[in-house]
C-alpha cells in the first residue's frame, strides 16, 4: 500500500447535470515525509543535544505559556532554577565527555523527580529549570529536597572512578508584579543563596 492524494473531478453534460466524475490519484509519500521531517526537525530544535532535555528555547516558550495563563486565569507556578556545584571540577578532573555524561545523568534525574506535566530543561551550562503548576508553598520545599537528595543519591561509573554531584536549588512563585525574565531571575538569586549557605 501506499499513501496517495485523490482528487475528484465531476463530468457534467451541456445541461449542467453530472454524468460522471474523474479521479485522479496522485502518490503522497513526499509530502507525508516532508511533514514527518518538519515534525522531527521541530522537535529536534527544542532538545538540548547535550542533555536530551527541553533545551532554553523550550523552556522559554513553556515559561511564556504558563505566564499567560497565570495572567489570564490567575494558574499560580514555580520556578526551580538548578545548578551542578563545582561542575568545573568534574571537567578538570575526568574530562569533556565525562562532564557531558554527568549533565545527561542530572536531566535525567530531574526529569524523574517530577510529575509528567512539570517541565524540565537545561537553561544552560551546569544550569537547569523545572516549571510546576498547582504545587503549594510548603510542598515546594519537600520537592527542592527530594531533586536535591537524588541527585546526590546518582552517580556515573567511569574508568577513574564514580562521578558524583550535588545540585544546589532556587525556587520562585510568580506573583502578580512579575515578568517572566523577574521570576527566573529570583529563583536564580535563590539558588545562589542556597549555594552560599552550603
């Protein structure tokens, strides 16, 4: 079998009445993968290659969509800003593929911290965010906690030796003053102070 076009053409007499109708059938395969190649090439550039997570396109456009439904119907989030400390020493020490693996290995812990519906992505560097919806104040922190927790629970196995990180984790809630570029920019600050508390 293959995929094809049908055009249907009706065959009228000199009084306008139809007394026939011509098919015409055209082969589809060309177009149905052109639009399998857009589809894939659309996907492809919202993955971090690094990663495999939602790059920061993604997650700028998430932020965006979550921003307007909070404007327009008032759907409170959070913002977890993630970073790997002293990511530069694992670079050092083991190597670029190395420091590759680790970034894979922390995507994908994020990735398996949270509900389906959250949103992972790799803001850039040994840097992460992750969106949640519908999550109140208190359970914010046990969230924080349990990322922060198996992140440190994970490690790589390497011919020098485990790999193991830790992450230190901001978290912000949109408030009503807020602009996308504010709230990402508290969680960061956030993060940064949790980083200087140790």
């Amino acid at each position: 079998r293959i995929p094809v076009r049908t055009k249907i053409i009706p065959v009228r007499n000199s009084s306008g009445q139809i007394i026939g109708a011509v098919e015409l059938f055209s082969d589809k395969r060309d177009v149905l993968e052109t639009q399998r190649r857009i589809a894939e090439l659309e996907k492809l550039s919202m993955i971090d290659a690094v990663s495999q997570a939602g790059n920061r396109r993604f997650a700028e456009l998430n932020l965006a969509r979550l921003f307007s439904e909070f404007q327009q119907f008032g759907r409170a989030f959070s913002v977890f800003f993630v970073d790997i400390d002293h990511f530069k020493r694992v670079n050092d020490i083991f190597g670029h593929e190395v420091g590759d693996r680790t970034i894979r290995m922390v995507a994908k812990t994020l990735a398996n911290c949270v509900r389906t519906s959250d949103i992972t992505a790799r803001w850039g560097g040994e840097e992460f965010i992750i969106l949640v919806q519908d999550v109140h104040n208190r359970e914010l922190r046990i969230i924080a906690e349990r990322t922060r927790v198996l992140v440190a629970r994970s490690h790589l196995t390497t011919e020098n030796g485990l790999v193991e990180v830790t992450v230190s984790i901001g978290c912000a809630t949109v408030k009503s003053d807020d602009t996308p570029e504010s709230l990402v920019s508290r969680a960061d600050a956030l993060m940064y102070a949790a980083k200087k508390a140790g």
